[in-house]
C-alpha cells in the first residue's frame, strides 16, 4: 500500500485525509501526520494504519478531556459522559480517565471540595441541596458529605438572604418573610436556619421582630 495524497478534511480544523492506493483511507491529526512523517509515496501496512489511527483516536480523547478541565474541575462521571457522547470507545475511556486521575487531574475528593466551596462563595444554599449536586454529578456519598462538613446552614442562609433582602426594604413582615422563605427553600435550606435569616435580614433594614411562624415552610 501507498500514500497517494494527504488533503485538509473539511469542516475540520487541523486534520487531514490520508488516501492510500487513490482512495480515502483515514483522517488523523495534522501534527500526528508530522510526527509520522505520512507523506504521498510513502509505503504504509495495514498494521500502520492501525497504529496511527489508535493513537489518533488516544490523542483525541485525552484532548477533550483536558479541555473540559481547562473551563473548570469536573468530577469522573463527568467526563466519562462527555467522552461517551463523543462515542469514544468504554476501553480507551477508562484508559484515558486512568492517565488523568495518575496525572492528578481527576480527582473527586478535590472536585467535590472545589464545588463546595464555589457553591458557598458564590451562591450560597444547604448542604442538602450541595449535596445532591455533587451525587448527580457522580460523586461518592462519602466524599459528598466530607465536602461539606464544614459548612454553616445558618451562615449560608444569612448571606443568601442578605443579597436578596437589600432589594425589599419596603415590604411588610409578611411579604418580605413569605418571599424569603420561598427563596431560602430553593435554595435548600432547612426551617431553622430559614428563619434565622429572616429575622436577621428583617432586623438589618431596621424592622421589630416578627412573628417566628414559617408554618408553610417545607423541610
């Protein structure tokens, strides 16, 4: 077999065609091209070929991996279900979820941990509903539950609270805490730290106590 052209796939940015014997054989890399020195007129066997076209395919995989990496951490399942969307082989994703938790790329415990406390900083809510998050994102109940060991409901509440109160100074008790409460329920939290914050939120614009009744409050 021959190398009789290598051509721009089009539509695909930095790949090529390679044709053997005046047919289409396979697309690869432009770099793995380099590397391989294919060239029109190089003599190539199918075991060639077979290599080429696997460690393509390795390259790629392990590519968009890293890429979903680069925007933010993301857990193990995760990138396992990018790479299955992209029809990438169960063999060569556990290979490449191998070389990434080796290279302490993949690491659910550090995972967890960042998204804890991306969630705390800035979006506060429960550490119920923190984590449900990171369970449906694959992480272990364990490691869910370490994430957020250290986390303060009530803290939580009052800074989720405070952000939306500053815009409802001009409610009455009942409106501003219905309104809250809803709000504080979205986002997770328990009855008691729910109304904690309210009160808190309340007294900080510079309201008398009201009546502690969030009866209509859902655990």
């Amino acid at each position: 077999m021959i190398i009789t052209a290598i051509e721009r796939t089009p539509r695909r940015r930095g790949r090529v065609d390679v044709c053997i014997d005046g047919e289409r054989c396979f697309d690869v890399g432009r770099d793995l091209a380099r590397e391989r020195g294919l060239r029109p007129g190089l003599p190539i066997d199918a075991a060639q070929v077979e290599d080429i076209v696997r460690l393509d395919l390795r390259r790629q995989a392990m590519r968009h991996a890293a890429a979903m990496l680069a925007r933010r951490p993301h857990s193990e399942r995760e990138i396992r279900r990018r790479l299955a969307q992209r029809r990438t082989e169960p063999a060569l994703i556990d290979e490449t979820v191998a070389r990434l938790q080796s290279a302490h790329l993949i690491d659910d415990a550090e995972f967890a941990q960042s998204w804890a406390a991306s969630r705390d900083s800035t979006s506060p809510r429960g550490r119920r509903l923190i984590v449900r998050e990171l369970r449906a994102r694959g992480v272990d109940a364990g490691l869910a539950a370490d994430a957020t060991a250290s986390l303060s409901d009530e803290d939580a509440a009052y800074r989720a609270a405070a952000r939306r109160s500053r815009a409802m100074g001009s409610l009455d008790y009942q409106t501003f805490r219905t309104r809250l409460a809803s709000f504080l329920q979205r986002r997770g939290f328990g009855w008691d730290a729910a109304r904690a914050a309210i009160d808190r939120c309340w007294r900080d614009l510079g309201g008398a106590p009201g009546e502690d009744d969030l009866s209509g409050f859902i655990e």
